[in-house]
C-alpha cells in the first residue's frame, strides 16, 4: 500500500491501527491488494468493520443471483461514470459467468433484444435510481414479475452501495 493515485493517499500498513492493518489483507482478493475503497476507508477506522459487515452481508446472504448482482454493479458504476468501481466489477461479472461483450452492453442504452425481461428491467430500475432516486411504477410491475419481495429490497441496496462506492472512488480520485 501507501500509493497516492488521488485526493486521499492510501494508507501504508504503518499508518494503520494494529486491527486495522490485520483486518484489511484479510478482505483482499487472493493475491491481491485490497480495494483501494477499502484502503482509504481504512482511514476511518471505525468505519471500516461496520462497512464490511454489511458488505458481506449483501453478498454473502444475497438472494439474487451473482448475474443479476454485477449488472446491477456495473450499470450503477457506469451511470455514475466510476472507471474504478467499472474496473472492478467488469472483473467480478466476468467470474459471474458475463461475457466480455455483455459487459460492454452494460454501459450501452438498452435494447430489448439484448437482455432478458428480468434484466432489462434490472437495468431501467438502475437508471431510474441513479437518475431520479426512485423507480416508477412501470419498471417496479416488471420487476415483481422476476423477483420475490426479498429480491425487490436487495435490488435497491445493491444499487444504493455501488452508487456511494462509485461517488467515494470518483471524489477520492481513485484511478481505474
């Protein structure tokens, strides 16, 4: 760690607490640093336990499908324009199974023939909740049709957590 590629320098293992600087190799990927969202959060400690807490919770007890879990991810992240969080779920959506070419279309405007019904209406919920803070009536029916109530809620965090990751990794400066 102790990279400076933005606004918020993330923190060298030494400028971390004891705790903090255990906990946060633990959450890397294998082999892998750890997001740089989860580094510079480390600079808020108090936060970071709680943060990931709940992180874990809505991927681990989820019950949308991993699918469905990265489009939500990559157009909440394309909306907000977030070339680091595109990156790492561009990633995260190739092991859900994605192709390369879907997750391009993700960015793209949506065009019927391309997406099921369930996830076109996945994707016109997140433009609605990234452009309007809200879903109308029309996209909600689509979505009962495709999901249970437990669904229905996970679709609005799901979104709501990859627009603040987006909006934390745009205004700290991460790169992509």
């Amino acid at each position: 760690m102790g990279e400076h590629d933005g606004r918020i320098a993330v923190p060298d293992s030494s400028e971390l607490r004891e705790d903090v600087a255990q906990l946060l190799p633990l959450i890397a990927p294998p082999g892998r640093e750890p997001a740089r969202t989860m580094a510079i959060l480390a600079r808020q400690p108090d936060l970071l336990s709680p943060f990931l807490a709940w992180a874990a919770a809505l991927a681990l007890q989820a019950v949308l499908s991993h699918r469905a879990h990265e489009l939500l991810a990559l157009r909440a992240a394309s909306n907000c324009r977030s070339d680091f969080e595109w990156g790492e779920h561009a990633e995260y959506a190739r092991a859900a199974g994605l192709t390369d070419e879907e997750i391009d279309r993700v960015a793209r405007p949506v065009v019927d023939t391309d997406w099921s019904e369930s996830e076109r209406a996945l994707l016109h919920a997140v433009d609605e909740l990234t452009s309007g803070f809200d879903v109308s009536g029309s996209t909600w029916s689509q979505l009962e049709r495709h999901f249970a109530p437990a669904a229905l809620v996970e679709i609005l965090f799901v979104v709501g957590q990859y627009t603040m990751l987006s909006m934390v990794a745009n205004a700290a400066g991460l790169p992509a």
